[in-house]
C-alpha cells in the first residue's frame, strides 16, 4: 500500500486510497470509485485555480469557487444526486482531505455557498463577450 500525503499526485487518486500514518501500523483503506478520477483530473489540470481566477470571490468564505465546482461535479455524477442543501450530507462520506487537497469540514458545502457560485457563473456568462 502507498503512503498518501499532502503531496500526493494524481495518479494516486485514481483508484483507492490507501493511507498509511507512515509510521504506525494503523492502516486506512478507503475506495473512492469514480471520485477519484475527477479530482485527478482537477488536479492535473490545475482546473480549482483556473477557476479562482476566472470567479475571484467577492466575500470572505471558506470553500473557493473552484471546490464549489469539484464539489458539484462530484455530486451530479454520484449515484444518489442531492440536493443543495442535502450536499453537506453526501460529502460528510467522502475522504474531503484526499478530494480536494486539504482539510475542509462538511459543513462547509451548504446550499448558500453553492447558491452563490452558481450565480456568479450566471452573472459571468452575461458579461463575457462571445465572438458570435
């Protein structure tokens, strides 16, 4: 089993996580399926930072505007959709730390910030200028 630690790659996110306290003999094995992918692919892409550029946020939160996008990209494409406000839930289940590169609570993921970052991709796409 790999030792995961804050500088994990992308490829270890790929299949299971496998997390050893480097050290110990306490072993956490958790699969993550098809959320790995995505945030491999996230992270390969540097796509959170591309997106904090693009949708600066305006107001002090803690969840930027690219983890809202991880975050509701990881539950469009979950077998059990939620809701906005039932977002914390599903995310509560998930290995956050390994996901999205650092530790954020659940509670984080509410439905006014996600309700927020889907108005300001609202409000960007009326200003942006398209070549049409």
């Amino acid at each position: 089993m790999a030792c995961l630690d804050s500088n994990s790659d992308a490829q270890n996110l790929t299949t299971s996580a496998s997390i050893d306290q480097c050290g110990s003999h306490d072993i956490i094995s958790r699969d993550i399926g098809h959320y790995g992918l995505i945030a491999a692919l996230f992270i390969q892409y540097n796509l959170i930072n591309f997106i904090n550029t693009i949708l600066p946020k305006t107001k002090d939160h803690y969840i930027s505007h690219g983890e809202c996008l991880l975050c509701l990209i990881l539950n469009a494409l979950s077998f059990h959709r939620r809701a906005l406000y039932k977002i914390s839930d599903q995310m509560s289940k998930l290995p956050i730390k390994l996901l999205f590169g650092r530790d954020i609570d659940p509670k984080y993921f509410n439905d006014d910030v996600l309700g927020r970052f889907l108005e300001a991709v609202f409000n960007y796409d009326a200003f942006v200028k398209t070549p049409f």
